[in-house]
C-alpha cells in the first residue's frame, strides 16, 4: 500500500519507501552578484567513460564547516550565493545539454565535480550542501533533510519511482537523491530543514529517455544456448556502462525496462547471428529458438539471491552479470521479437513472474485476448532445457495477472 507522510515544518518525521512518473532536464541559472576580480579555473571530472573538464571561479567553495543544526543550515544558503557560483553552474549545464544528460545524471555530474572541488566525500555534510544550493540555483525544488551528523538532498518529483525514500510536503512529494538513492534508509526519523529556495520550481526527472554520451566501454562475451539438440555459441558484444549507470540508479516503471533498445554494439553483434540461424524458419521456430536462447543462454538466479534487493535490467546487463530472472529474459526477448520479428506482443505480470505472449496465428496452444488480438505465449524463462511455446507457465493456469507493456508490430 502506497502512504503518505505530511511534514509540519520543523517536525520530524520518518523517512518511507513508496511509488512515485517521469519527466527531463534543463536548467537556467538566476543570476547573482559575481566576482569579478576572481580568476577563472579548471576542473577536470572523470564522469563514467567521459572526462569532463569544468569552469570555475577561485572562491566558489565554502571554507568552513558545514554545521548540521537548523539555524545554521538556513543561514548557510545566503552564504553560498555570495560566492562566486555562476561561471561553474553554467559549464555543468552545458556538459550536461552536450552529453544528453538527464536530472538524475545532472545531479550526479554536480555532485561529483564538487566531491572534487572540496575534496571531500561525495556524502560529506560540505558537498551535499554545495549540490543542493547549485540544484536550487538550477531551478529544481528541493529541501534539504538532516539527523545527527548527515543531511540530505531531497527533490521535488512527478515521476514514478520505487524503492526510494521520500517524504510529501504540501501536497508535492520529495525524492532523497544524496546517497545513491536506494542506499538510503527508510523508517529512519529526520528533520526537515523549514526553508525551500524554489516553492513553484520543476519538477526533477528520473526518466532516460536517451542514453547520454558518457557511455563508450564495450565488452565481449559467448553465449551458448541449446535448440534442437544442437548447442549453438554466439560471440558478442555489449555496453558494459550502462550496467554501470544503472547500478546506483533509483528504479524507475517496469515498463522503462521493457522498451529500452539494445545498445549499437548489442544490436550489431547478436541481431545478424540470430538472424543467420532463423532465416528460412517460419514464425513458430523462430519463436522457438529465441525462448531457447534467452533460456538456456544464461544463469538464473532470483534478485534477492543474486543482489540482495529488487535488480530489473535492460537488455545489455544480461550480458554483465551472471545472474538473471524472469523480467530481465522478458526486457531481452520482448527487444529481440521487435527487431527480428516485429510481431504484437504483451508483457503479462503475475503477483511474482513475467512473461511474453506473441500474436502468432496459426501456432497453436494457450492464449489470452488483448486489443481485439490472440496471443500465445511464450515465456522467456522456461523450461530451461526446452523450446516449446504456447504453454502458460505452469503454476500460473488459473493466476490473475494484467498486461504491463504492449507492441502493437507494424
């Protein structure tokens, strides 16, 4: 059940982990007295697979200790506007339109940048203040929330996501974005600091809606499947970044999962191979051999086992890790069936398993009506040694479930 905590200012209040839609960046700075006689300098940033070099101006972080107690914290942001901040929030802002960065990774490029400014760690009390002022500054809503010797950043947001604190004051809720996110730890009590820079500001989106330009590291790996009696070995290679990306990433809609694309390098090695050993195969075995693949190609292993906590992938990270479950061979095959196929499918949710259904006349076996169309299904994950389709996964005969994604084909 989804609840909701209200936050009298200067109350405390216990941090829960809720659903919240998604939106994307970009920025303008307010303007703000700036010095004049301070020297321009130069930041370099290693930022994922990109390194970034940063204006700034001598003077732009704080010198003293950030002290984590309400008046304090409040008087603190009229200081960092004396500071002069402009020259460096404007060459964040340009990295991140020229590399397609979204909220999150401009937050992330921030934060970063001034772990490095400061010296400091990238969760001390000193640089989440400084990317909290620099993310007002951008025009974000954001409060700031703190307990004992930490504070955090937290973000104004429509989108939704899970696993995640958050808190909702004045009917808008609020995302802790300081500590990677899912690190941090709901049900703990804080305080929220009684000050917000930008009551009417935008909303911060989560959504990747194109992958940024920070990504370029490749890795290659064989897959060996079983189909038919013959075992088949498939060299590729992949984006290793974007499990890298994702790793710290707040979890967005299931659906976000589903639709994102192979990477060009995925999409240039695996697609021709697959596409090699289904030519001159009717529509059945094609199917066939693409639920052999994403079943017997890789380990199983359930995301508690595997990674402690809830772990969708795209496409790209079946081939990072060695471990994947149900909704990840379902995000690999639903993009494998829309670029060899291009056939309707649905993506069918059980309470604790996803499958696919493909509309395929003329294959007989269970099917389930959506949007005037029979689809059979066809289930990514198993019988592991098995290429057999139009089954429903068994235990699930007589299980309700409902249809999360959906390609209509051309």
């Amino acid at each position: 059940m989804v609840e909701s905590v209200s936050c009298k200012k200067g109350t405390l209040f216990m941090f829960i982990t809720r659903c919240i839609t998604i939106s994307v960046i970009l920025i303008g700075v307010a303007s703000t007295p700036l010095s004049a006689a301070a020297p321009l300098r130069s930041l370099q940033v290693q930022f994922y697979d990109q390194s970034i070099v940063l204006d700034y101006q001598e003077g732009l972080a704080y010198p003293h200790e950030v002290r984590i107690e309400e008046l304090a914290l409040r008087r603190l942001f009229r200081q960092f506007e004396r500071r002069p901040y402009v020259a460096f929030l404007e060459s964040v802002q340009e990295k991140a339109r020229s590399l397609d960065l979204n909220d999150w990774l401009y937050a992330e490029l921030l934060n970063e940048a001034l772990a490095k400014l400061y010296r400091q760690d990238r969760q001390s009390p000193e640089v989440t203040y400084a990317t909290y002022f620099m993310l007002a500054k951008s025009g974000f809503d954001v409060r700031l929330t703190y307990r004992e010797k930490q504070i955090y950043v937290n973000v104004y947001t429509e989108d939704v996501i899970y696993e995640i604190p958050v808190i909702e004051e004045n009917g808008r809720k609020y995302a802790n974005i300081s500590d990677g996110g899912r690190t941090s730890s709901p049900g703990r009590s804080m305080y929220l600091l009684d000050q917000q820079p930008n009551p009417n500001g935008r909303a911060f989106g989560f959504q990747i809606n194109r992958w940024p330009l920070i990504l370029t590291e490749t890795k290659g790996r064989n897959i060996a499947f079983q189909f038919r009696g013959h075992t088949y070995e498939i060299p590729v290679q992949y984006q290793a970044g974007r499990a890298r990306l994702l790793e710290r990433y707040p979890l967005v809609s299931e659906s976000w999962y589903l639709d994102a694309p192979l990477s060009p390098e995925l999409h240039q090695t695996l697609v021709p191979q697959l596409r090699r050993l289904m030519q001159g195969q009717d529509l059945q075995t094609s199917l066939e051999l693409l639920v052999a693949f994403t079943r017997s190609g890789f380990v199983y292993q359930d995301d508690k086992q595997a990674f402690g906590t809830n772990k969708p992938m795209v496409s790209d990270e079946l081939f990072y890790y060695p471990y994947s479950d149900c909704e990840d061979r379902c995000a690999l095959f639903y993009a494998l069936v829309k670029v060899l196929l291009d056939v309707p499918m649905i993506v069918i949710a059980y309470d604790d398993h996803l499958t696919v259904a493909v509309a395929a006349p003329g294959i007989r076996g269970d099917t389930v009506k959506y949007d005037g169309k029979s689809f059979v299904f066809c289930d990514p994950t198993g019988p592991q040694a098995s290429a057999e389709i139009g089954r429903i996964p068994q235990g699930y005969e007589e299980r309700s479930f409902e249809v999360i994604g959906y390609f209509p084909g051309s």
